[in-house]
C-alpha cells in the first residue's frame, strides 16, 4: 500500500488542495520580501497564505472535496510556511532557532506514527482541534513578529514558549490518538478473524 493513498488522480488538482499548492508557492515571496526588509510586504503574504488556509478548509467541508492528499498536503504547507517565518525572525531573535528545532522534532514524530498508522490501517487523519489551535497560535505569533520586528525580548520568549508548550500538547494528543485508532483498528480486525 502506498503511503500516500489517492483512489483517484482528479484529487490532485480539487480546489483545496491547489490552494495548498498556491500557499507553499508564497513561501519563497514571504521570505525575499522579509529579507529584503519589506516587513509589512511580508506580513501581507504570510496574511494572504493564513487566509487562504481557511478558505481551503472550508472549500474541502462545504463542497465535499476533502482527500487523503488534501489532509497531508494542508498541514504540510502550514508548517512549510511556518518553519519559513521562523527562520525570518530567528535572525533577530536566535532563541527562536529551539522553537525551529523542537517543531521539526514534533512533525517528523506524528509524520512518523501517522505514517505507521496509515500503513496499517489505510485511513488518512483529518487534523484535529488541537491541532488548528496549535496552527492558530503559532502563526498568530509569528504574524506578531513580523509586525512588530522590534518586539522586546520578554514578549518574545513568551511567544516562544506559548507556541512550544501548544506544540507539546498538541503532539502529546495526536499520540494518544493515533494509539487509540491504532488499537481500535486492531481490535476490529481480531474481531473478524
């Protein structure tokens, strides 16, 4: 079974998920006009990309358009644009370099469980409320960042830790999730054995 099960191609190109497409594209604009100083330029892009995140998600609800790549590709773009955002501001503020970092760690850990769960069940997770929340409070703290590039150092670490105390949270839930899933599924197939 592939990891990355489409039951059709036509999936591909839905609505929501050429949104995605259009959000990892912004990645790049974000980050030259953030580096060239057009901090305002930039926040206008991340401000573009986050909407376009929730017009997406209501296009895939509303339409019946969700998909299996829709569900991977979505948080994919949030956290290529967030890790993106991060190392903009992380010049001025290096300690943001750990929030980097310790979000890198979470995603590859719930890529790898969700992948482990998707290999043994063939079901593909809809993001969870935690996980919005997390999205919702990360990228409102980095649009804060880009706003404000003078932010004192005390406002930042607070952001810091508020965004990776959510990601613990969140990651700690998505675990217990997927083990709950994981061994329901199991159970079903014992079941039918």
């Amino acid at each position: 079974m592939s990891l990355l099960p489409i039951k059709d191609r036509k999936q591909i190109w839905s609505i929501p998920n050429l949104l995605s497409f259009f959000r990892i594209l912004l990645i790049p604009v974000m980050v030259s006009l953030y580096v060239k100083g057009r901090t305002v330029a930039a926040l206008c892009v991340f401000a573009v990309s986050a909407a376009s995140d929730i017009v997406d998600g209501q296009i895939a609800r509303r339409c019946n358009m969700v998909t299996d790549l829709g569900k991977m590709l979505d948080p994919l773009a949030d956290k290529l644009t967030q890790g993106a955002a991060l190392v903009c501001v992380a010049q001025a503020h290096p300690q943001l370099f750990f929030l980097l970092g310790f979000m890198a760690m979470k995603e590859l850990a719930q890529a790898y469980i969700g992948g482990r769960i998707v290999k043994k069940t063939g079901h593909v997770f809809n993001s969870k409320w935690f996980g919005k929340l997390c999205t919702i409070i990360t990228t409102g703290s980095l649009m804060a960042m880009f706003a404000f590039p003078e932010m004192p150092e005390q406002a930042v670490n607070g952001l810091l830790i508020l965004c990776a105390g959510m990601m613990l949270v969140s990651l700690a839930l998505y675990v217990r999730h997927f083990m709950e899933y994981g061994d329901t599924a199991e159970g079903k197939k014992r079941s039918l054995s």
